[in-house]
C-alpha cells in the first residue's frame, strides 16, 4: 500500500458552549490549526503517484476561503471539536479524492484528533 499526506494551516476561533462554563473551551478562544490529509492507494497511477500532490490545492483553497480566520461555530453544522472538524475534512477530500483514508487535525502542537472510517 502506498500512502501519502499533506499539510494544511489555518487560524480560527470556536467556543464550545455546551461544556460547562468553568471549562476553558466553552469561553471564546481560538487555535493554529493543521490539518493533515492522507490517501492510500494499493498501485500508483500512470504517472506512479497515489495522487499528483498538486491536486491537492483544491483543499488549500477550500481552508482559506471557508475556515481561515472565520469563526468555526458559524461555519460548521454541529459542534466545532477537533474530532468533528477531522470528519468534516474526511468527508469533502473523499468526495473528490476517493484514495482518501484520513484526516487529522491539530489544535495545539501536542493534541490531534483523526477520522478514519
């Protein structure tokens, strides 16, 4: 199985409102996000790639247009959690990119959150 991945940044704020009001997220704040797309393939194509990384961009563009700098409860239907962020993710990439197998997404640099079907 062949595997690849890419990286892709972006800055937004979220409040997690239904937590209790002493938890720390459920106050307004916001995170650095990353988030990371990986697609498997068991052969690569005639150029002998998974997936021409170029392609990709379509993701990039997504980010910066919908969720760079945007407040996340307004972009997201449902929570705005690390976890329903990486399912949202999954679930555009695999709709245009069936090798798709993950997306992760970082908050800070030592937490993650990944959706894996």
């Amino acid at each position: 199985m062949f595997r690849i991945a890419k990286e892709f940044h972006f800055s937004a704020s979220h409040q997690l409102a239904h937590l209790p009001p002493d938890h720390q997220c459920a106050r307004l704040h916001g995170h650095n996000y990353v988030v990371v797309v990986e697609l498997a393939a068991a052969e690569l194509n005639a150029d002998g790639f998974v997936r021409d990384y170029h392609e990709l961009a379509a993701l990039k563009h997504y980010i910066d247009t919908h969720f760079d700098h945007r407040h996340l409860n307004e972009v997201l239907d449902g929570p705005s959690t690390a976890e329903a962020i990486a399912r949202h993710f999954h679930d555009w990439c695999k709709a245009r990119w069936p090798e798709t197998v993950a997306v992760r997404v970082s908050e800070t640099p030592k937490t993650w959150a990944e959706y894996r079907p």
